[in-house]
C-alpha cells in the first residue's frame, strides 16, 4: 500500500522544511509513503527545500488553496491520500492512526483537529482549548468541522465525489468533508492531533470575527460569498 501526503505551499521556504522533516520521521508500518508538495507560483526556495528533503513537487503558477488541494488530489499515487498545511508539524503516528479507521470499509474520510505552537492572545488559547471541544460537538451533530492541515481520505472515492472545489480560496476542506459524508462514512479522531504555526494570530480579534461569519455563511446559511482573509506569510 502507498499513502501519499499532499502539501499546498506558497512561499513556505521558512516553515516547510520543519513539515517535511516530521513526515519523514511517521512511525511506518507495511506502507510507502509518497510526499507531494503542491507549489502554487512560490517566489522563493519552497521547491529547492521541498526537492531537497524528497517530495515530489508539483509546480503550478495558479495561486489558490482549493486548486492545489485538488491538484495533488489528483496528481497523487497513493490509496489513501493525507493533507496537511506548510507550516505544520505532524504526529509520530499521524499516519497510523488514520489506517486504523480507515480498516472500516464504510469509511471514505477521516479528519481531526490541530493546535498551534505559538500565537497571541487570544487565538492561541482558543484554538488550542476552546476549538477541540467545538470540533468534536458539531461531529456528534452531524457537522463536519474539518481543516485542511488534517484530513485523510480514499483517493478513489474522492475523486468520484468530485474532490476539492479548485474555485474555493476558503471553507475548501470543510466542503469536501461534507461531500464526501453523501458516499460513506466519515470518521472524526480527536487525538490525532497536528501543530501548526500560530502567525494567524497577527490578526487579533479580527481574525475572529472574520472567520465567524466565515462559518456563519456556509455552515448556517449555505453561503460561499466569504470575507477576504490576509496573506499570513
């Protein structure tokens, strides 16, 4: 079996060595594991660090977090495909632990939460106390709260579902998430946790209230007119 790990990046040249190097230590098991950075137009080293420490890169001039989802959706070799940010750090048995679930037959996804390392108040303390107990509730309730640092699914069955939506700058991941439910079931693991940088808390309270009424739109009203959200790099 082969598990491919798709990694969009845009000018990522400081974090996206960290990322590599900790999919590169994953606890193996009877598996090959492909890593497949997607390099959306970068102007600066992320393709030489990425090539550097072994990921097959994809080189693509269009800019957008749906269409590199996509891309390396599609461009990937491996059974189950795993997606994670940059500038995230991944689990020892990250990948072990989607396995496990994905043995269920009836599962086609699988995602869970993450935390970040740093940050200010209060995106730090929100995100990494206040969001797990959030994402875990709306599971139960049928909501698929998933981010795109921490998704697993069969590729076969999330191309037949369409995969990502390449046109969505935002809510990309939770979309696909709920796409998929309508083809199997989708498993929600709340301890295989990721650690992602916390450089969206540069943003304050802002980025709060922009990514409330984020969720707002397209969780409540079905919307997917969403408000604009800076470059973090």
């Amino acid at each position: 079996m082969k598990i491919s790990v798709v990694i969009p990046a845009y000018n990522e040249e400081k974090y996206i060595g960290k990322t590599l190097d900790s999919v590169k230590k994953l606890k193996r098991g009877d598996f090959e594991v492909e890593m497949v950075v997607v390099n959306g137009g970068s102007t600066d080293r992320t393709a030489e660090v990425a090539q550097g420490l072994g990921a097959r890169v994809l080189n693509e001039p269009h800019k957008g977090i749906g269409f590199a989802r996509q891309h390396g959706l599609l461009h990937a070799t491996g059974e189950i495909v795993c997606f994670t940010d940059a500038d995230t750090i991944v689990s020892a048995d990250w990948l072990l632990k989607y396995l496990e679930v994905f043995k269920d037959e009836k599962v086609v996804c699988a995602y869970s939460t993450y935390r970040v390392t740093d940050g200010k108040f209060p995106y730090f303390q929100t995100t990494n106390y206040l969001q797990p107990a959030v994402v875990a509730l709306y599971y139960k309730l049928g909501i698929f709260f998933a981010g795109g640092q921490n998704i697993a699914t069969r590729r076969d069955r999330a191309i037949d579902a369409g995969g990502f939506d390449e046109k969505m700058e935002q809510m990309e991941d939770a979309d696909f998430v709920r796409r998929m439910s309508k083809s199997g079931k989708i498993a929600f693991l709340p301890d295989n946790v990721v650690y992602s940088s916390g450089r969206r808390s540069k943003e304050g309270i802002k980025y709060f209230i922009r990514a409330g009424i984020t969720d707002f739109k397209f969780f409540v009203l079905g919307k997917r007119d969403f408000l604009k959200f800076p470059d973090y790099r």
